[in-house]
C-alpha cells in the first residue's frame, strides 16, 4: 500500500492490533447473536513524509453516517469549543459579517460559540442523526461530507469564509487533499483554516494507543502535516500543543496569498520532533513493545480482581474503549456494565465485547467494586463528578499508561 500523502509505497509496519470491530457499532441487543464484522487494525510508518497510518481504510459512509458521538456529552468539550470560538472570533476580528465554517461540527458545538460574537456560520455533518441535533439547536448544518457541491453551496448561499475549522476530522478521512483543495476555494484570501488532530507525540509519550481504532486513518506529528499543506498550495502558520485527547495540536493554516507571519512555534515544534527521534523507525518499534506490556499489565490487574470476587464497572464507553477491550480480551467476563451519559448508547453493548452500557444510575443500583475508567481523557471531571463513590470505598482505575488505582 502506499502513503497516503507522499505516495512512496514502502510503508513499514510496526503495530498489530488484531482484528477489531468499527469502534462505534454499538450493537443492539437483538444483535447479539449475529456475527460481528471485524477488520484489521494494523499501522505502519511512511520513512518518507512521516506520517503514521493505518492499512485497512473502511468505508467512510459505514463509520458516520449514524453516529453516536456527541460532542457537548462532557463539560470539558463545551468549554474548550467554547473558549475556542472566542480565540478564534478575536484573533480574526469576526463580526456579523463574518462567516465561520466547521467542517464535522457535529452538534455544532463549536458554532454556538462563535454565534455568541454574532458571526454567521455554517456547519457541514455527514451523520445524519448528529446533523438533527445540531439544527434543532439553531445551528445551520449541511448533512454531508464536505466535499466539491457542499464548497459550491455554500459560496453561493454564504460566500467566502473568514475561518474554517476540522477538529477532530483530519485523522479521519482519506480525502485530505480533496479538503484541502477545497478549503482553498472556499477561503478568503487573508482567512485562515484551523484543525485539531490527535498529536502522535502525546500518543508516544503517554501510551494512549486505543486511539487507534478505524475511524482514525492517520495520527499526525507536524512533520507530514506540512509537508501536506506544502504540497496542497497551503503554509502552516502557527501551531499550537493542547490537552484534549490527551493531546492534541492545533494547527493554524493560511494560503500562500495571506501576508501573516509564519511564527516561531512551527519550526520550534519541527525541531523537538526531530530531536526525539520521531523521524525514525526504532521509536515505533519501541512503542508497538511497550502496547503490548501495557495489555499484559492491565490484563493482570483486571485478571486479579476477578480472582479475588470483585465486581467492576466501566466509566464511560468511548470509541477508544473499544479498541482497549478488545485488544485486551477484557468482556463481559470482566466488566458487568459501562455507565455513559450519551443516552445514544445507553441500552446498547460494546462492539466485540458485548458489555451492556447504562445510565450511570446503575452505580447505584449495583455497586461494583472497582471503576475502570475508560474515559481516561476526562479522569479529572469524572472524579470530580463520582467524588460520592469514592467516598464510599469505591476503587476507581485510570488504565493507561499503566494501568493506577485511585
Ligand atoms: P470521548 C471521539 O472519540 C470520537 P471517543 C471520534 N472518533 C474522535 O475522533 C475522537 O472523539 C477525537 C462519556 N462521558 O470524548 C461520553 C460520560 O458519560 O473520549 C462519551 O461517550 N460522562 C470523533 O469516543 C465518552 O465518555 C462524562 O462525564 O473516544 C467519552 O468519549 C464524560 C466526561 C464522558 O471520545
């Protein structure tokens, strides 16, 4: 297979992670009993252009046409698309005839922000149910992928975009170059375009491999992202390191027209990737070990309770859980339920491992023992928010990077 930005063909791979199902096709009960589809979840390194990727690419209608992720489910999402909307409105001096464009914007968290500076938006949405939401919400929302007719519309509905934003979108296409393409139509010439994506360093470094799952075609450092802006006719101007997913870049992307200066950040983060070796094959080699202890620790705490009679629950059952459950083997056997807020997949059963997932009432209902909190990117919120449990005697683990107990 080749790279899917430089095209060079001798791709190298490092990781296995087995066989997995889509990780949101929750399934319903009914479902059960029917064989799951499961595909490879294998990633390789492009020595090239740098970019880390998967091999298997699942169609992407399969995977968001009907999605159960909702952004505004935790407190900290809103609060950080919110506070993002505000950096972006002052930076760019965006007022009522400004126009604003998120690309995946989901339930238009993101837009409600930049609608409280009276900037006019629209969001593109390809999950029809999520795209519902959002309208409900007052959000305007194109149900598509973002692609050449939804640029033409939305020139002639709205004209030219000061901003654009992906958040969270860039990890998951194979059609980069067509958005960026497009991106470029649909921008003003002094507009800029800003995305988030997983930062693969942060993924290295803190050992948040269930990440990893078929949504996520890509796990970027900088490197290959400018290398691809290059390429596309595009410059990175600024870049910043920030918290969600455990870490993340925000990358800050200009046309080659715009007069903004390139700032020092860019070259200082190429630099320290450089310096920690992410250009070379023995840092992956090194990672892919240290998943595999990672399952072996994990496995082994899990195992050892179960031995000793105790009861635990998971908190949270986001994507990412699915790839750790699987990986790990860890099933109904090991998990009685998962609480999760998004009562789109309450009532629903992990995908593989069929652990049914509730409203987090059922805490109290029937008392574990143990929380494994799968949601480790939102541990802090929801300590904070179980505080009652803990209190209580209830044990709470974080699983990664090796797996605590709180
Ligand atoms: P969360 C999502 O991944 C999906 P996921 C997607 N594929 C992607 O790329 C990444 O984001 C970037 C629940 N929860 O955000 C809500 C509570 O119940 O880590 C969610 O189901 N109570 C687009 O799915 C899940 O946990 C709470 O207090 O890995 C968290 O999912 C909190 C904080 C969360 O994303």
């Amino acid at each position: 297979m080749a790279c899917r930005i430089c095209n060079n063909d001798n791709l190298i791979k490092f990781l296995s992670l087995g066989q997995t199902p889509l990780a949101n096709s929750f399934l319903e009960k009914e479902d059960l009993n029917k064989k799951e589809d499961t595909y490879p979840l294998e990633v390789g390194f492009c020595p090239n252009c740098k970019l880390v990727q998967l091999y298997y690419v699942v169609p992407p209608g399969m995977m968001f046409t009907n999605y159960l992720y909702v952004s505004s489910t935790s407190d900290t999402f809103k609060l950080h698309f919110s506070k993002m909307a505000e950096e972006l409105s002052n930076l760019m001096k965006l007022d009522v005839n400004s126009l604003a464009v998120d690309i995946g914007s989901n339930d238009g968290v993101l837009l409600k922000g930049f609608q409280k500076f009276g900037v006019r938006t629209v969001g593109v949405e390809p999950a029809t149910n999520i795209a519902e939401i959002a309208k409900k919400n007052g959000i305007d929302t194109i149900n598509d992928f973002f692609n050449d007719s939804v640029t033409d519309q939305i020139l002639s509905s709205k004209g030219h975009a000061d901003v654009i934003t992906a958040n969270n979108v860039f990890a998951h296409t194979d059609a980069i170059k067509r958005i960026i393409y497009n991106v470029k139509r649909l921008l003003k010439d002094d507009g800029i375009f800003v995305i988030e994506v997983a930062y693969l360093v942060d993924m290295l470094q803190k050992m948040t491999f269930d990440i990893i799952y078929h949504e996520h075609l890509f796990y970027y450092s900088l490197a290959p992202l400018d290398y691809l802006f290059n390429q596309q006719g595009m410059q990175i101007f600024d870049v910043q390191r920030i918290p969600t997913h455990g870490g993340s870049l925000r990358v800050f992307v200009k046309k080659l027209e715009s007069s903004k200066p390139v700032e020092k950040s860019v070259s200082e983060i190429l630099g320290k990737e450089k310096e920690m070796g992410i250009h070379e094959l023995r840092i992956y080699e090194n990672f892919a070990n240290r998943v595999y202890e990672a399952k072996e620790q994990l496995v082994k705490l899990i195992k050892g309770l179960k031995n000793q009679g105790k009861a635990i629950a998971g908190y949270g059952a986001p994507a990412k859980s699915t790839t750790l459950l699987n990986f790990c083997g860890l099933g109904r056997g090991f998990i009685d339920y998962i609480v999760d807020e998004n009562n789109l997949k309450q009532g629903l059963y992990t995908p593989g491992t069929h652990i049914p997932i509730t409203p987090p009432s059922m805490l109290d209902k029937r008392r574990p023992d143990y929380i494994l909190i799968l949601a480790w990117n939102f541990a802090e919120e929801i300590l904070n928010k179980t505080k009652k449990y803990k209190d209580d005697g209830i044990k709470f683990i974080i699983p990664l990077p090796e797996p605590v107990t709180v």
